[in-house]
C-alpha cells in the first residue's frame, strides 16, 4: 500500500470515529405511570424502580392518560 492510501485511510478512520462519537441513539423505555402528582409531575414504574418526572399535560393526552 502506498503512502497516499494510508493516509487516506486514516483520515477515513478519523472522520468515521468523529461520527460514530456524535451518533444519538433513542434512549426509550418502558414503563407504568402509577401515580398522577401536583405540580406537573408523576410516578413511574420502571423495572422496579419508581422514578417521579416531570410532564406536560399535552403529552399526557397524547398518551391517554387523563
């Protein structure tokens, strides 16, 4: 291989893992909203973990739940 194809591979290795390192990638998961709060938030049922978070009350119809 010569030099000017080395380079360019390298430059493509670089470029690929410079990409590969701003990827996003959909961090969803499932679970059950257990408990309706005040103040824009609930409870969730997260594999056995109960997490509150926040919400819009958009979202909730979105998802049917009031």
């Amino acid at each position: 291989m010569t030099d000017i194809h080395q380079q360019l591979l390298e430059t493509i290795n670089i470029m690929t893992e410079q990409k590969i390192n701003n990827l996003k990638f959909d961090k969803t998961v499932k679970g059950t909203v257990t408990e309706i709060l005040e103040n824009n938030h609930y409870k969730v049922d997260i594999s056995g973990i109960t997490y509150t978070l926040k919400y819009t009350r958009e979202k909730l119809r979105e998802y049917s739940l009031v």
